[in-house]
C-alpha cells in the first residue's frame, strides 16, 4: 500500500516547453495517470499447517513455502501473477484458502487506497 500511496501522492516537476527544460522546484498540481486496476501483491508463507500472510523476519525465516499472489481488479478482482518459492508444496485446500484471504486482503487495501485517492483530490 506504500508503493501505491507514494504514486497516488507524487506530483511531476514542471516542464517549460518553450524552453524545452524542466523547472526544477516547480511541481504540477495535477496527480499521476494512474489506471483504476492497481495491482497489489499479497505473499503467504506456510510453517506445518498454518498459514501467514505478510509475515515478520522470524516467521519468514521458519517459512517452509511461499507463494505470492498479484491481484487487480477492473469491474471484479482478478489474479494477475502466482509466484511459488521454498521447498514444501500448498495443498489444495490451503491454495483455496489462501485466494480467499488475498481477495478479503485486497478488498480491504482497496478502501484503504479510496481514502487516499480522495484525500489527495482535496
């Protein structure tokens, strides 16, 4: 979510076009274009048979596999990348599982990410 408020946030230096040079300092009032469908990523890791999501060092550490989930979403939310890592498989069931938490995830960054899109149009 950091990565996508510093986006929302960031504002271009003015560009001088008759003097083809960049106006250092100056900044545009005016946001990036960013699309609607801003991707976030979510990464799961598994030690036994619990599951962790965005785990601190220690947990990561102790981590026996991983997958990371990349989420979109345009008019419904959409898996957009799947990246597996350690050595351990996911079952079926834990798979499952861990889409529909990256989905709750995702709808809950979602809001959070609303509310900045609309403090920076103030």
């Amino acid at each position: 979510i950091a990565s996508v408020a510093a986006l929302i946030n960031a504002k271009m230096p003015k560009y001088d076009e008759k003097t083809d040079r960049v106006k250092f300092g100056e900044w545009t009032t005016k946001g990036l274009p960013l699309s609607d469908a801003i991707p976030l990523t979510f990464t799961f890791h598994k030690t036994g048979n619990h599951l962790f999501l965005d785990p601190i060092r220690e947990e990561e550490e102790a981590s026996e596999a991983r997958v990371t989930i990349g989420l979109s979403k345009n008019k419904e939310i959409r898996i957009n990348a799947l990246q597996k890592g350690n050595d351990l498989a996911f079952t079926k069931k834990e798979m499952f599982e861990i889409i529909e938490k990256a989905f709750k995830q995702f709808k809950d960054s979602e809001k959070v990410i609303e509310k900045l899109k609309a403090a920076e149009q103030k």
